[in-house]
C-alpha cells in the first residue's frame, strides 16, 4: 500500500468516525416521566367540638412519591389536597377512594372508614311561619317564613299548591311570600350547613281567605280567569285580526310580527279573517279558564280544513285532505261558507258526516274540558307560561307541539309562552272594552304566535 492510499483510507475513518458522533449527538433521548405513584392514605378521627370546628373526619395522603391527592366519598362530597377535614353527619361506615396524579399516571386506593356517632354541629332544618296582612299591591305578602334551622348557612324555599301547582322558589333566611288563593300549600326548606351537607323540612300551611292583593289585576294570573277583575272564569277566542296567527323563526321576532313591526313566514291576512269565507272553524273556538283551574274548550262543532296545508291535513283520507275550508267537528251539520269546496271535485258542500266521527282519533281536539296551570314569571318574555293538561288540550292551531305537528292528537299537556298582555283595549267598531293575549309556543325549532280577545 502506497502511503496516498493509505492517507486515504485514514481520512475516511476520520470522516466515519466524525459522522457517527454528530448522529450519536443528535438522536433523540426519551425523557422520563418518573415512576407511577403507588396511592396510600390514612384517616384520623376527629372531634368535633363547635359550630366552627365541625369535622369529623381528617384524610391524609401519604403517597410516597410527589403527586396531587382527589377525594371522593359518595354521597358526602369530593375534594383536593393532600390533607382534607371533612363533615360527616350521621354515624355509620363511609367508603373513601384517594386518586393520586403524578408525573408517571395516576392512581387510586380505597377505604371503609367508620364514624362511631353522629355529628352534632351539621345542620338540622327546621322552620316556622306566620301570616301576614296585606295591605295593598305593594304590599301584598300574606305569608313569612322562617328558618330556624340548626347550623344553617343558607336557605331555599319551594311552595306548591295542593294540584302540583308552583307559587314560587324563594332564598333567604326569612322571606315574605305573596299567595293569591286560599287553600292548602306546601312549603319545602333546604338548609345547608358545615361542610356543604344539606338538611330538609316540609311543613303544610293553610291560606284561609283569599288575598284581595295577591293577584296583579294586569298579569297573567289576574286575567287569564278574570280573578284579577273580580271575575270566577273567563272566555277567550281568537282575535279577527290580521296578523291573529303567526309563524316565523322565534317567539322574540313572533311578537314584532304582531305588532306589526316584522316579518313572518306567514301569517293570516284579510282573506284568513274575512267573516264567512275565513277561516271561521279556527275564529270561532272559545277557551273559557276558570278560578279551580279547568279550561272548557268549545269548538262549536267547526274545524278548518287546509287542504293539505299542515301535517294533520295531509293524513286525512280523501276527499278531506283536499278540503279548503269550515267543517263540522262532532256533530252532523250542514255549514254553509263558501270556501267549502272539494278540490278533488266540483260537489258543493257541505257533508254530511262531522270529521271527528269518520275519524274518532281526532275526537280529543273536540270540546272538552282540561285543565291548567300558571306561572306567573319566567317565559320568552318574562310574562310566564300556560300549560294545559290533557290529550288534545291545546290552545290556538290544535296540532302545534314541542314535539312537532301532530297527525293525531298524542301530546298530554303543551306549554305556551306569554308573549303580551293589552288590557282595556277599545273595539274601533262595537265600542267594546277588551283584553288581549299573545301566546306562542316554539314547535321542535319553529315558533308559532296565537291572539286572543276578551271582553271586560
């Protein structure tokens, strides 16, 4: 070998050996993330001895390796830290589970810890009540409670009628609450106390006389049955007015649409509320809401037929899926408008036969009675709702739903919102004094608006 190759070959093994230690350096090393914790505790029985110092029960963590320490104990409560004191209640045998996070994962351990007595610092609920004078609308509240509740941090209060119906949720360690009616209610309280436990007590209180303030004679509840106007029921119907019924996007542009502000999708308009030749089967349906909280629906035995308009529509057999126009209901009736005419044929009507009897699943959406229930707040626009109980209760186009347009009436009970209270409106051509109502519901996304009037 010649001393150039042998040069050469030296300088290769340099630039190998160069070669190799630049990739040595700059492959990647896998970090260590530590190793898995192995999760440990141990519990201390406490002595609770004031309502400041109420725990009962101290967990301690005693992982060994750096970790964050979770608690859970079912039904007590969860919480974080390597030492926690909790408040326990009642005596009795409580499974505690520890999960620990470290750098290498996590675990998780647990123990059946025993408390030996009962804790005498956790809350214990109790309340009293009294009656109230009102005096006048503002001053209406004719019930106060109070908590007297042991160890109470704070309260919350429900009251319900005897028919399930919901006066209200109140706070507060004392609250004065207005109810309009006499009767029967039941007041609910939850206290809660050290450590986040909760306590329950229900007592039943009795209204005996009616609160001549309890009702705003201008709200929902004063007006709907007229209690607020001195009445015992009251009798709505649809406004034959444009713009009486309206569909759009939501209950909010609902509304602007009956105050003549908006658009709509559609809405009736001069030849839905002409008298005769209208829709006449829909204008004429009468709620009638009573103070015992029963609505008596008449349809004085007329249902408007679209045409195949609407889903409910579009099921019926033919002819009547065809048929545009005023139809009786319930009972065999020659209704005269006309309107009433068969697309599928030239044949005047009316026929003989009330649709609900060829087809006695649409009996439900005939006259009937229901009943209702009220809130007076709450709703898409803070008026509150209306819910009628009942299949085939509804109030406005029978077949709107939460759900969706109903085929046949299913739906046991349909809430509509309070979009507008009008009161002592004047009729431009009878003169009459008058109230009236927008209700709307939102049907699975597509928002519906109804008008109502009654006379005072």
């Amino acid at each position: 070998m010649n001393r150039r190759n042998f040069k050469i070959i030296i300088s290769f093994g340099m630039i190998v050996s160069t070669a190799s230690l630049f990739f040595s350096s700059c492959q990647k090393k896998n970090p260590s993330l530590g190793a898995l914790p192995s999760a440990s505790f141990t519990s201390v029985a406490l002595t609770p001895t004031s309502d400041s110092t109420a725990w009962n029960i101290e967990l301690i963590n005693t992982t060994p390796t750096p970790s964050i320490a979770y608690w859970n104990i079912p039904g007590i409560g969860r919480y974080k830290g390597d030492t926690v004191k909790v408040v326990v209640q009642n005596a009795g045998n409580y499974s505690v589970q520890l999960t620990v996070a470290g750098q290498g994962g996590t675990d998780s351990v647990s123990q059946t810890i025993k408390v030996t007595q009962d804790n005498p610092y956790t809350v214990k609920a109790s309340f009293k009540s009294q009656m109230l004078t009102p005096s006048n609308f503002a001053n209406p509240q004719n019930l106060e409670l109070i908590n007297t509740s042991l160890y109470s941090k704070s309260a919350s209060w429900t009251i319900n009628g005897s028919d399930g119906s919901s006066i209200g949720t109140f706070t507060g360690d004392t609250v004065k609450v207005t109810i309009p009616s006499a009767g029967t209610y039941t007041v609910k309280l939850t206290s809660t106390g050290n450590g986040g436990l909760t306590s329950a007590a229900t007592q039943t209180v009795t209204i005996a006389q009616d609160n001549p303030y309890g009702l705003d004679p201008n709200g929902i509840f004063g007006i709907l049955d007229g209690s607020g106007i001195g009445l015992t029921k009251r009798t709505w119907m649809p406004n034959r007015v444009v713009a009486s019924c309206v569909v759009w996007d939501n209950l909010a542009d609902v509304l602007k649409a009956m105050n003549g502000t908006g658009g709509s999708w559609w809405q009736f308009g001069t030849a839905e509320i002409a008298d005769s030749t209208g829709r006449d089967g829909y204008l004429d349906d009468q709620y009638t809401f009573t103070t015992d909280k029963k609505m008596n629906f008449n349809d004085n035995n007329t249902v408007y037929l679209d045409a195949a308009g609407s889903t409910w529509t579009k099921a019926l057999p033919s002819p009547w899926d065809g048929y545009l126009g005023t139809y009786a209901s319930s009972r065999d009736s020659a209704i005269k408008s006309s309107s009433q005419i068969i697309a599928s044929s030239s044949t005047p009507t009316p026929i003989s036969t009330a649709l609900y009897n060829l087809i006695p699943a649409l009996k439900p959406w005939g006259s009937g009675t229901f009943t209702y229930s009220i809130t007076t707040s709450g709703g898409a626009m803070g008026l509150g709702t209306i819910t009628v109980f009942g299949v085939g209760a509804h109030i406005g186009l029978p077949d709107k739903a939460a759900s969706g347009d109903e085929t046949v009436p299913t739906v046991t009970s349909k809430t509509y919102d309070v979009l507008k209270i009008s009161n002592n409106l004047t009729d431009a051509v009878t003169g009459a004094t008058y109230d009236e109502l927008i209700l709307g519901i939102n049907e699975n996304g597509v928002a519906w608006g109804f008008r109502f009037r009654s006379n005072r």
